[in-house]
C-alpha cells in the first residue's frame, strides 16, 4: 500500500518508523511538511511537498497518514476521503463531535477505512491489561485512577496552535489524557458520568485550554474513577499510568522496586498480606506484538483494509472518546456532573 503521510514532527516520525517496519506491506511514497528543513532527508527517497494541495493533487498515494494540529483533523480528513484515500489520523479524532460526524460519514460514504491513531490500544501492556481485567482475576472492579503529566514546552514553543483552546479543542484532557480516558473505556468499560475541575494558570495558553484537570468518573459496571492531567508541571515524577482496583486484586502499570511494567497482586496468586506485587507476563497476553505501538497500529489498519473489516479505533468507536471528552468540558463549564451527554439535576 503506498502511504503519504502530512506532518512530520515526532508523531509523524513514529509513522515513518512504523511504515519502514512493514516494507513488504507498505511503502511511503509521499510526505508534506510546511517546514521544508523536515522534507530534507526524504528527498531522494520519495516525493516531498510543502504544499498540502499539490500533496492532494499529485500524490501516488493510497493511504494518508494526518500527523497535523487538530483543527486540521475534519477538514483534511474529508479532503482525503473524497479522493479515495483511506485515513489514519492522529488524536484526537477531531474537536468536535460535529466534526467526528462529518469525517465518520465521509468514510462511509466513499466506502474508505477510517482509523484514529490512539495508539495505547495498540501497545503490549494497554492489550495485556485488558485481558487481565476480562479475565476476572481482579474480581469485580471497584476502583481506577490514572494520570499523565508532563510539561509541553519543551516540545512547543510559545504561541504554538497547541497552548489556544479555539484550535486544539481544550486543553491538557484533550491534548494529553486523551489517551487514558480512551484507555480506560478500552481496558474497563464505558464510562457514564463525569465530574471535572481545572485550572487555568499557564501565561502561554488562551481560549480556555486549561493546564491543569482532574475528572472524578463513574463507569457503567458501577466502578469509580479518578483522572489527573496537566501540560505545565514542573519535572513531574514517574506517571501512575493506570492503577485498577478490584476486589480480588490490584494491578498497575508504572515503576516497581526500580523497573517499569505492568505488575499484579491477586487472592489467586497469594494470600499473604506482605506478598509484593508480580510482573505480568505481557508477552504471553499479548504475543507477537511490537514494542512499538504505532508499528503494531499500521499492521491492524493495513489488515483492516485489505480485509475490509472494521478496526478497533474506526470513527464510530472513537467519537464516543470524544463525546466523553465533550462531557468532561461541559462538567468543567457548569461546575456539574454530566452522565450520558446531559447534566444531571443535582437537587433531584
């Protein structure tokens, strides 16, 4: 399949990396970038665009990999599919849920494959932790957390697209926890209602694109939750990734006794309360992946194209990341709780 992938900052390097990986497969043949010192080391090797329609014009393209800010999302993503390209695209899926419906009925419409990179689907640990969960090991679950942290500035200078509300759609939740609210809906289950605060304290950011936010949640198997993100601490600590609490065991992934990994401690494995917590053994759960999620990514969309079947983040999975990401803003608006799409009447 001939790819050509449009931007080519560290997202869009980690498609490259992922379409070499896959040379019986997949080749690149095209990339756009409008800063033409990016297009430097693909000369030679494929063709090199700075203009995104001379890319749509005269790209020998098949697929079109979207690595672009996200108010470009909608707009490019329909642009492609009206000219017969299939579409992986970055997170999030687009802004808005009006949006996300445009590019869903595109895809129906001219009868292409639609894929959202949401790319922790797609790792060894985020697969093995589900499959922990469906096991029943855990017993019921009662409890979750996660969080990410980390400071954006390094990677985006003031004034970038990224710090205003109006064009990355939010901010922290939607730029960067993005990935643990899709995450825990992959690995626990929808999530019904949604209570969240934030704070606004970063001078570079505008349009309220909060900095700081934290989510209480509530999932349909009556387990609660609780979401911590922020793109402006100061050198963050190791990440609690995920943390699920059920009542026959508890397992995390993050840092144990000085290694990363997924780890368990369970009623099946000990009983003794001083029992420490075991690695488990992603390999087995999840076998024959790559550590690299974005190389795992392109195998499932490649294979959902040739096989014509819907892939684990198609736009009609991931809207509803989006819809719960729409809630958690409306929840901060109001300062009310928010389950289903609607605020719930607190005095009821």
């Amino acid at each position: 399949m001939k790819f050509g992938i449009v931007g080519l900052g560290w997202p869009g390097q980690q498609h490259v990396r992922a379409i070499k990986a896959h040379a019986k497969e997949a080749v690149l043949t095209a990339v756009c970038d409008m800063d033409p010192s990016k297009l430097i080391e693909f000369e030679g090797d494929c063709e090199t665009f700075s203009d995104i329609d001379l890319f749509f014009a005269k790209a020998d393209v098949e697929a079109v990999v979207l690595a672009v800010p996200h108010q470009l999302h909608a707009e490019l993503a329909i642009r492609a599919l009206k000219l017969g390209k299939h579409v992986l695209i970055e997170k999030p899926m687009a802004r808005t849920i009006d949006e996300c419906m445009s590019m869903i009925e595109a895809a129906e419409k001219h009868n292409r494959t639609l894929m959202v990179a949401q790319n922790w689907r797609y790792t060894p640990w985020c697969i093995a932790a589900k499959k922990v969960v469906a096991s029943g090991e855990l017993g019921e679950i009662r409890a979750v957390r996660t969080e990410w942290l980390l400071n954006f500035r390094p990677s985006f200078p003031k004034g970038s697209w990224i710090y205003n509300g109006e064009l990355a759609g939010g901010g922290a939740i939607v730029s960067l926890a993005i990935h643990n609210v899709d995450a825990l809906r992959f690995i626990v289950g929808e999530i019904v209602e949604v209570y969240t605060n934030a704070l606004y304290t970063d001078d570079w950011s505008t349009n309220e694109a909060e900095n700081w936010a934290m989510s209480q949640l509530k999932f349909e198997n009556g387990a609660i939750g609780h979401l911590f993100t922020g793109y402006t601490p100061f050198f963050p600590p190791d990440n609690g990734m995920l943390h699920i609490y059920g009542e026959e065991g508890t397992m995390f992934f993050g840092p144990y006794q000085g290694e990363s990994g997924l780890w368990i401690r369970s009623s099946k494995r000990s009983l003794d309360p001083d029992a420490g917590y075991e690695r488990v053994d992603i390999e087995n759960l999840a076998p024959n992946l790559d550590g690299h999620p974005q190389t795992n990514q392109l195998k499932h969309f490649l294979d959902s194209v040739h096989n014509g079947t819907r892939p684990e983040s198609d736009g009609r999975e991931i809207i509803k990341t989006i819809e719960l990401v729409t809630s958690m803003y409306t929840s901060r608006r109001d300062g009310l709780p928010v389950r289903n799409g609607g605020k719930i009447n607190v005095g009821s």
